[in-house]
C-alpha cells in the first residue's frame, strides 16, 4: 500500500517501511508522529478512501541539511557580503498507513517458498520438468567440460635486424 501525503509544504509518496527526509517537525528521536494531511492512498492501481486516513511514522533524527552560500557583490563599490545557512530536516520512518503496519523494514512482500522436487524422467507423462524446460535431452546451456578458454597467440619472434652500419660498428648481434 502506498499513500501520498503532504508535510512542509512539499509532497511525499510513502510506503511502509520508506524513510524520508521532510522539513524540521517538533520531537526527539523515537517518537511516533502521525500525519493526517494524507492526499491519495492506494494498493497497485486500485485507489483507496483517504477519508479519517492517517499515516503513522517514526522519528528516526533531527539533522541540518547541506550548507547554502548566499555571496553578494557589487562591482566597483567594495561590496561583498557572505552568509551561509544549513536547513534543518527531520528523518522519518513510515510505520503504518492506515493500519496496514510495516514487515520488517522491507520493500516487498515475502512470498512463500514453494519447495518443488524434480520430477523423474519415466515417471512423468507431462514433457515439461519442474522448472518448465522440456525433457528432451537438450539444454540452453552448454555442459561446463564443453567450454574451453581460448588460448592466448604465440608470440611473433624478434624479425632479425637488417641494419649494415649497426655490425660494421661491432654494435648489435654479430654472426659466425
């Protein structure tokens, strides 16, 4: 389920479990705030009534925001002026909207796990296995033996130098 609601004059789409960032709400850490200013609620496509609609959250910390440098010059007039400022927020934790609560802190919904036993081959009238890949000895996948690294190419030997004044000077390779 998720909501949209309005706090600080902005608006935050929420769900159970979401943390947000919102402009500076009176309370310590811990506290358990609700919102009633909820504008929209909804599961999946379906709306909901958002009449007598609440969001419960969590005060997780009161933090400042980034720093703002306000700097202020007039040319040639020797005028300069620098102020800074740092916004205070509030960090909450959605618990619950309307009373549908929070699972742990997960996005998602955990579904159930389904313990399916491979079929065996002879057993089967259906040709399809567990998995939905047909039995019919072919696979998508090469087995792991078939695929092979590639091998690097030999390296080219030193092509011999062909310049006369090298060896008339005694430098370089000399032949016998």
């Amino acid at each position: 389920m998720f909501a949209v609601v309005r706090t600080g004059g902005k608006q935050y789409r929420v769900a159970p479990g979401d943390k947000i960032v919102v402009e500076k709400l009176d309370g310590e850490a811990g506290q358990r705030i609700d919102i009633t200013d909820v504008l929209l609620a909804g599961e999946g496509s379906d709306l909901k009534s958002v009449d007598g609609l609440t969001v419960a959250a969590e005060i997780v910390a009161q933090a400042k925001g980034e720093k703002v440098v306000i700097f202020k010059k007039r040319r040639r007039h020797n005028y300069r002026r620098k102020k800074g400022h740092r916004q205070q927020h509030t960090i909450l934790k959605i618990v619950a909207i309307g009373d549908q609560k929070s699972d742990g802190g997960s996005k998602q919904a955990k579904a159930p796990k389904k313990a399916a036993q491979p079929e065996a081959l002879g057993d089967s009238s259906d040709t399809t296995s567990a998995r939905g890949q047909t039995d019919v000895g072919t696979t998508a996948n090469p087995a792991p033996e078939a695929i092979k690294p590639k091998k690097a190419a030999p390296k080219k030997a030193k092509a011999p130098s062909t310049n006369d004044d090298a060896s008339a000077n005694g430098a370089g390779e000399t032949a016998e």
